[in-house]
C-alpha cells in the first residue's frame, strides 16, 4: 500500500513539474483562437492577437503550421484583463512591446529558458503579477517593461542583460529585493524610480553609470553600496531616499550630478572618492542630518545649492583644488562653525556662506579674486575677516549684518567694492 501511494505522489509532482516548466508533450490542451503572423524569415511564427481566444490560462504552442513559434509580438494580450496565466513554450526567444501590458489579472508569468528579448512595456500595469523569473538567456529588458506592477516583490537581473532601460521597473511599490549580477553596465533613467519599499542594493563593479531618477523616492533604502566601476550618477539619482544613512563613493566616480541625494533626510555620513571632479548643483541639498564632508582634492567645482540647509553640518574641508564655491553652496549651515578656503579657489559665489550662523572663522586662500553678493550675509558670530591681495572685487552686502566682526583686514589688490558690504556691522 505504501508503495502505491509513494508511486501515486511521484506521478502528481511529476505532473506539477509539467505544468510549471516548458516540458509541452501535448498533455497540455493549445489555446485555440490565437492569431499567428509569419516572420520574414519565413521559417517562423508570431503570437501576433489572442484573437478569438477567452481562455484565462492559455497554452501557446511549440509549433504553427509546422513551424516554430518563436515570439510573442507587440500588444498580442495587450488589455486580457481576465487573463491569469499563459504557458510560454521553450521555442519562444522574445517577447514584444506591450505584448501583456494592463493584463491585471495575471499574477505569475514562467519565461522560458531560451528568451532573450523583453519588449518596452511588455508587461506595463500588471498589477497583480507577484513574481517573475528571468532566464539566464535574456539580454534585453525595455522602457516600461514591468511599470507599475505594484505587487512584484523581487527581481534578479541575469549577466547578459547589459542594461536597464528607463523606467523598466519604476512605480513596482512592493518590490524589496534587486538582484544585480555582475555584467550590468547601466541602469537607466527612473529605473527603480518610487520602489518605495525596496531596502538594499548593491551595484556591482560592472555598472558604470547610474541614470537620472534611478532609485528617487525609494523611501525605504536604507543601504547602497557602489561598485568600483561606478563613474556617473545621474541627476536626481537617489533623490528622497529618506532612510539612508551613508553612502560611499568609490574612486571611479566622476560627476555627482545635480540633486542626486538632495532631501534625503536620514544621509549622516558621505565618503567622497578620489575621483570625483564635480559635485552638481543641489546635490547634498536639505540633508538635516550630515554632520561633516570632505571634499578631496579631485574636486573642481562645488555646485550651487549643494549643500545648502544642512543644519547638522559642523565641520567642511575644501580640497586644494576647487576653483569655484556656487551660490548658496553651504548657505543656511547653521552648525558651521569654521571654513578654510584654499588657495585654489577664485571666486565665492552669491549667498555661499550666508546665514551660517554659527560660523566664527573664515581663512581666505590667497588665490580668491572676487566674493560675490551677500556671500557671507547674516554669518552674526564672525569676529574677524582678513581679505588677501588677490581679491579685485567683492559685491554688494557680502558681510552685511555680521554683527560680531571686530577687525577686518583689506588687501592691496581691492579694485571694486560693493554697497554695504559691511552694513549692519556695528562693532
């Protein structure tokens, strides 16, 4: 008796295998109904239309007229609100666009082994697909390809996809796990944009760019970690992450581009990398919880804004070859309480410094020619200010209401003043 129902449970889950993998034998009825449209190969059939076809699990077949069916081509289920599964033959290489998009009734979707080509919004709006497995096979994910299928809970992107395109799995807001392995090259624009409840990543050394918008509003992740190869990130890139809390630049950055964490509101440490020439416009902006940054000397320009209203922010230490300090760069800093500018430095743009409250000494490089507007305004603790030969110009109000400044030393090399710089400086 034993033996019949050990026999009896082998055949079930040799049955279940059948029906989960891509093994067709023909105990699988076809869906009857589906339109066909001959490749220009002429040796090959597409899924082009469900056609006729009402079923919600729907079979394609192996072969169409004794061809291979090889694809699965653009809008084929486009809008199956009914449909709930589809049984997807080994013979299938590619997948077109908005092949499944808004079929809000599939939940799982098997890909087979051999596929390698994910159309753009293939499947765009599948709101109730919960899991996906991505063949080893696949190079090709599209723009929009699985956009807002809010209950997909993880993906694991294989190593012959060389890219992400934009948007592939932006708005998937149950999305926790991103697997990335190692031969991704880039992620692209709004990639992962408002996965709000994904909580680690780990960009491995192969990615060289990040896109703009990639992980923005990703409000839940909490720890990244940068590849060796990592050169650019994107504007916007990690805009709002509100719960991460550090982040490390490897060597082989270059750009930080314009906001990439700006109001990210729980970032408390940032390591920035030898390699790293330019940090854009907003950056850093609105971080309440940074304490300290050093900027290492690869770094040409700091943008404007870019550290702006960081009221955490104690300590900064300039490279010795930033050329250039934008407007409001350090502006609203209340907890400054210090500031070297490096003889690399010519110019400090408007607001720079303003309102940092708490700033009580500036030492100017030797290399500085002008000060801009209201530079240093509101700056009410700093005691003393000594100008170098090299300053031409400073610009109107740049140390209005210093209210604290008791000595000021002015150079030789003076040529233009502005109004009420020192309005408001009544010791």
């Amino acid at each position: 008796m034993k033996k019949i129902l050990a026999a009896l449970f082998c055949i079930s889950l040799l049955a279940l295998a059948c029906n989960l993998s891509a093994c067709y034998t023909g105990a699988i009825s076809v869906s009857q109904g589906l339109e066909y449209t001959l490749n220009e190969d002429g040796k090959s059939y597409s899924v082009s239309d469900v056609g006729t076809c009402t079923d919600t699990k729907i079979v394609i077949p192996t072969t169409h007229n004794g061809k291979p069916v090889t694809a699965i081509g653009d809008g084929a289920f486009s809008g199956c609100q009914k449909l709930k599964n589809i049984f997807i033959p080994t013979s299938i290489v590619s997948i077109g666009e908005g092949a499944f998009g808004d079929c809000a009734g599939l939940t799982t979707i098997g890909l087979p082994k051999k596929l390698t080509s994910i159309g753009d919004f293939a499947f765009i709006n599948c709101v109730n697909l919960t899991k996906i497995e991505i063949p080893k096979s696949l190079t090709t994910i599209g723009k929009c390809a699985f956009y807002g299928c809010f209950k997909l809970i993880d993906i694991k992107i294989p190593s012959n996809v060389k890219a992400i395109s934009d948007v592939a799995f932006a708005e998937c807001s149950s999305l926790t796990q991103v697997e990335i392995s190692n031969g991704l090259t880039a992620i692209g624009d709004s990639a992962f944009y408002q996965c709000k409840n994904l909580i680690n990543l780990e960009i491995p050394n192969s990615v060289t760019s990040i896109g703009k918008l990639a992980f923005s509003d990703c409000q839940n992740l909490t720890d990244i970690t940068l590849g060796s190869g990592v050169a650019i990130i994107g504007n916007y890139a990690f805009f709002g992450c509100n719960r991460l809390t550090g982040i490390t630049f490897p060597d082989s950055v270059t750009t930080i581009g314009e906001y990439a964490f700006d109001h990210c509101s729980g970032l408390a440490s940032i390591t920035i990398g030898n390699g790293v020439t330019s940090i854009g416009n907003y950056a850093f902006r609105s971080c309440p919880v940074l304490t300290s940054v050093t900027i290492p000397d690869s770094v040409i320009s700091i943008g404007k804004w870019a550290f702006f209203d960081c009221p955490a922010l104690t300590s900064v230490t300039l490279g010795n070859n930033v050329s250039s300090i934008g407007e409001y760069a350090f502006a609203d800093n209340i907890s400054l309480t210090s500031v070297a500018i490096p003889d690399s430095v010519s110019s400090i743009d408007k607001f720079a410094f303003s309102n940092c409250t708490s700033l009580t000494s500036v030492t100017i490089g030797g290399g500085l020619t002008s000060i801009g507007n209201h530079a240093f305004y509101d700056c009410y603790r700093l005691t003393s200010i000594v100008i170098p030969d090299s300053v031409t110009s400073i610009g109107n109000k740049a140390f209005y209401n210093c209210s604290s400044l008791r000595s000021v030393t002015i150079g030789g090399g003076l040529t233009s003043i502005g109004d009420y710089v020192f309005g408001g400086c009544n010791r």
